[in-house]
C-alpha cells in the first residue's frame, strides 16, 4: 500500500487536489443558491440565499477549514468567490427594482452581504458553532440600514 505522496509530490500539492475535488462539488450548490428562489420578492430570496449558501458550507465545513488556512495555495482561476458577489449583485437589484432597497445603496450592499457571509464563516470555523442559525439574523441587520423608506 502506497502512501499519498505516490500520488502528490508534496503537501502542497496534496492541498492543491484537495481544492480542485470539493470545489468541483461545493461549486453547484453554491451556483444553485444564486439562482434559487428568482420566483421571490427580494427579502425572502436574500434570505433563501443566505441560508443556501450556509448550507452548502456546513456540508463542506472541514473543506473549508483546511481552505481558509491554507488560502494561499489556492489553485489560480476560481471564478466562485465573483459568481457569489454577481448573484448577490442580482439579488440587490431585484430589490432596488421592488422598492425595497435605497438605490444608493445597490453598489455596496452586495460587497457587505458577501464579506459578511465569509467573516461569520470564519468566525464559526473557529468557534466550531454552526452556521445556519445566523442566516435571518445577518438578513435582518443588514437589511436593517439600507430598506428604502417608502
């Protein structure tokens, strides 16, 4: 019986597969979360979004883990974290459209909700908590500063 390294040349690389196997798995969902709920008005697809994004984290929680810390070996051309943010981006729209979002606020609220998002998965890799449960709360802090006053 061989030892991992009859198949990757070094830790690096061994770290390297690792991103490339779960990103081809974390990726759908992750690209199903934008588009899931585009039959909603905005808050409840935020918040469907949100919660499906969480999900899919929970789900590849020690991936993300190992991610995080090793960051920089990061294989180049990852196009998810620009996917989120355009997802994201759409959504805002959606509420700007609806009414239910200041227009002055559409450009930067989705940098807020996706930075957001990757601050508390952080923080809850670290703490070992879940990340589900903190979905409707961030909706509601979020959007609590930028609904349009109508």
């Amino acid at each position: 019986m061989g030892t991992l390294y009859n198949y990757f040349t070094d830790r690096d690389a061994l770290i390297r597969g690792l991103f490339e196997s779960r990103r081809a798995s974390l990726r759908p969902r992750l690209l199903a979360a934008i588009s899931a709920g585009a039959e909603l008005a905005f808050e409840p697809r935020l918040r469907r979004f949100v919660r499906d994004v969480f999900d899919a984290f929970e789900a590849h929680r020690s991936f993300l883990k190992v991610a995080i810390e090793n960051e920089h070996l990061k294989p180049p051309g990852s196009t998810t974290p620009q996917d989120l943010l355009a997802g994201v981006r759409d959504i805002v729209a959606a509420g700007v459209r609806e009414g239910a979002i200041a227009d002055h606020h559409a450009e930067l609220l989705p940098l807020v909700i996706t930075g957001t998002i990757r601050a508390i998965v952080v923080n809850r890799l670290q703490t070992g908590a879940a990340f589900t449960a903190d979905a409707d709360p961030i909706v509601d802090i979020l959007l609590a500063g930028v609904r349009s006053a109508r």
